[in-house]
C-alpha cells in the first residue's frame, strides 16, 4: 500500500480523538515479529517491525504525530536480518518525525504534561493471570500522571478497522485469488486412500508459490465424520471413496485475509443424500447474500437462516421440531475480516464498506455428513458482492472440474 493509505488512516484516527489528547500506540515485541506483525500498528503505519512506537497528540486542534524505530544494531543484522532506518520508515508510513527508540519514554513524559487525555491499546486478548507489557505500563502511567485521564484506544481503532478502504479490498480480494488456486489444487489431486494432510499440503505449496505470505488461520481439512468437528485441525485421518471432505481455509496478501470453506466428494462425485444436504447450504447462503445490506445486523442474519433451515430440514425428514436445528446448525453465519481472520470491528448494523464472511453450514454426525459453503463479503449501497465469486462451488460445476482430473469419476 502506498503511504498515503495510512495517513488517511491516521487522520481518521486524530478526528476520532479529543482534543488535547496523545494516543500511544507500540508494536509490543511479546510474541510478535516482522512474520507476524501487530495487526493495529501495522493498519496506521504500514510498519511490519516490533518494539516501534507511534504517538500523535493533537493540541488545540492542530495535529503532530512521530515513530519511534530501534537503531541500527549489527547484531541483530547478523541474527534476523536488519531494521528500518529512517529514510525507509518514512517511505513507508508517510511519518516524517522520526526518532529513536531511546528518546521515546523523555518524549512522552514531556508531552503528558501538556494534555489532558492519553489514550492506549490496552484492552485485554487473553484471560490470563499475568498482566500484559502494555497494561503494566498502563499503571505506571496511572501513578505517575494521575492527573492524566487514560481512555481506552482499542475501541476508535476498532471503529475504524470495521470498514474497509479500496486499498484494503484489493488486498483482500487478491488473497481470495490465491486461495482459489490453492482450492484448484485440491480438488485436482483428491483421491481416495491420502491422508487430510497429505492433500492440505497442495494448498500449502499453491498458495506460497502464488505469492500468499502466510495463512488467515491453521487449515482444516475434515473428511468424513471429522467434517462435523467444526474446529478439526489435527488433518490426520485417511480419506476414503464416499466421504467429503470439508476444507475452511483463507491465506493473507500483505496480512489481509480471505476466510473460505469448501465442501467436495474425495472422489468427485457426490451421492444423492450429500447433494440434498449441499444444496440445502448452497441455497442458504444464497438466501443470506439476498440479505447482507446495510442496517442488518448479522445476528438478524443468523435468525434467518435458522428459520430457513427450520423449513427445509423438516421437508426432508431430519427434524420434526424447530428447536431441533441446534443439532445440525451450531455456529454464527457471519463475522467481520480483514487484517484478522475474525477482525477488529464493531458488531453494530453492518455499514457499507464492511468485509464480511457468509458461511452457512449443516453437520448430521450420524451420517458422516458435514457441509460448510463460505464466501467473502463486501457490503454496498445496494446490498453486497461476493469477493470470492470466482471460486467453485456449484455441486454440477464441482463435479466437472474434478471429473478432468480423476479418470475414475
């Protein structure tokens, strides 16, 4: 993305704030690195780094933001590779204050004598005992500038991640392409007798060659009885004529992520019981692309799709009564994505400009039958398009393609 991307980004972010504020937002270096970047750093600066610091203050109505980067240091050249100087973290991030890490903490202590709101990404991501690197800062803070006023940062950056530039939508959409070939590759190579991971492992190699930089999430390839585990991840068991097998996938372009489910006969040809209950899913996501518009929340979206299925499972003798769904239906049909699989984003009606997943999906144990159809979602004016329209998914259109690379379908 060009660096214009993240000012625009960062000018959103000073319009949100109160006047007379700083915000403080570091790329901790707890678990992350250049591989595995702070996605909320990374959205406002384009810098992929850990330890570097970013803080805009804005003082009677005027706006001064600086980066905070690490020196050079030759060994860690040696080890991982060398920093950004600079130059470079200007180029990137359009920031042209830029000062070293060393001068950060007499930079911030100066300024918080001269505002009234500081603002931190301090919101808790895991239940654990131990307080985390930021929230500990966040009481010293308390202490030492009691007369500062802390506000909760996370929920402005959230607000803005809900809805996506054009920018962000073209790198989405180019890490659904990637995912479509990989997808390609597996129903190509689908036989009986591989292992799950045997066959995930050409999706693995399809998407890296194609340019993908890393998974949205751990692939789940579930064939059989696994296909019901809605988070089945060890891809371990041996696939067999007869079964499907359910793959929830998505790779990242430049960290943004595609978030796709596809449901296929391991060899290409799916039995009368499996179409019916594929087409029962297709038909309801269809239903729910019907739906997706602005001003509906996604739990509307989901008591829909409940009703629909409360219908067609009844037509067909699965169920007698409506309460019985819950059995074959146990998960959410949609959820926001972008930088993060399950992104950052406000759960409100949905807005245009929002990406959002449609996965509808039916899970009868009994039979060995699970089916999960998922699609990205852009929300427009006029309703959505489906980003990941390219990808195969039709029963008729599934069995072709595959038929042209199994001679025994």
């Amino acid at each position: 993305m060009d660096k214009t991307e993240f000012f625009n980004k960062r000018q959103k972010l000073f319009n949100l704030m109160n006047d007379n504020s700083m915000f403080i937002l570091e790329a901790p270096k707890e678990g992350e690195d250049k591989y595995n970047p702070n996605r909320n750093f990374l959205y406002f600066t384009g810098i992929k780094e850990s330890q570097d610091k970013l803080v805009l203050i804005k003082k009677d109505g005027k706006k001064f933001e600086t980066l905070f980067i690490k020196p050079y240091d030759p060994i860690e050249e040696k080890w991982v590779g060398r920093g950004l100087n600079q130059e470079e973290a200007e180029a990137i991030s359009g920031i042209r204050d830029i000062r070293y890490i060393d001068s950060f903490d007499s930079f911030v202590g100066s300024n918080l004598n001269i505002v009234t709101n500081l603002y931190m990404d301090f919101d808790r991501t895991d239940s654990s005992l131990y307080l985390s690197e930021t929230e500990q800062k966040v009481n010293a803070i308390k202490q030492k500038y009691p007369y500062v006023n802390l506000l909760q940062g996370r929920t402005l950056i959230q607000h803005l991640r809900t809805i996506k530039s054009s920018a962000e939508i073209e790198e989405i959409k180019k890490a659904i392409h990637i995912t479509r070939l990989g997808i390609e590759e597996l129903m190509k190579n689908s036989k009986d007798g591989l292992y799950e991971y045997q066959l995930e492992s050409y999706f693995d190699q399809t998407i890296k060659y194609n340019g993908a930089n890393g998974y949205a999430f751990d692939t789940i390839a579930a064939s059989g009885k696994n296909s019901c585990c809605l988070h089945y991840s060890a891809n371990q068991d041996i696939m067999h004529n007869g079964d499907l097998i359910l793959f929830d996938l998505g790779s990242t372009y430049n960290y943004y992520c595609s978030d796709i489910s596809r449901t296929f006969p391991v060899n290409g040809k799916f039995t009368a019981r499996q179409r019916q209950i594929y087409e029962i899913v297709l038909n309801g996501q269809k239903l729910m692309f019907k739906n997706m518009k602005p001003g509906i929340t996604q739990r509307e979206l989901n008591q829909i799709l409940v009703k629909y299925f409360q219908v067609e499972l009844k037509k067909i003798g699965l169920i007698k009564d409506d309460s019985e769904v819950s059995k074959y239906y146990y998960h959410g049909v949609s959820h926001h994505m972008g930088l993060d699989c399950h992104d950052l984003a406000d759960y409100t009606p949905l807005e245009v400009g929002a990406v959002i997943s449609n996965e509808p999906g039916l899970y009868i144990p009994e039979e060995n039958i699970g089916i999960r159809i998922e699609d990205d979602v852009l929300i427009t004016e006029d309703g959505c398009i489906n980003l990941s329209n390219e990808i195969l998914k039709e029963p008729d259109e599934i069995e072709a393609f595959m038929a042209k690379y199994n001679k025994n379908i």
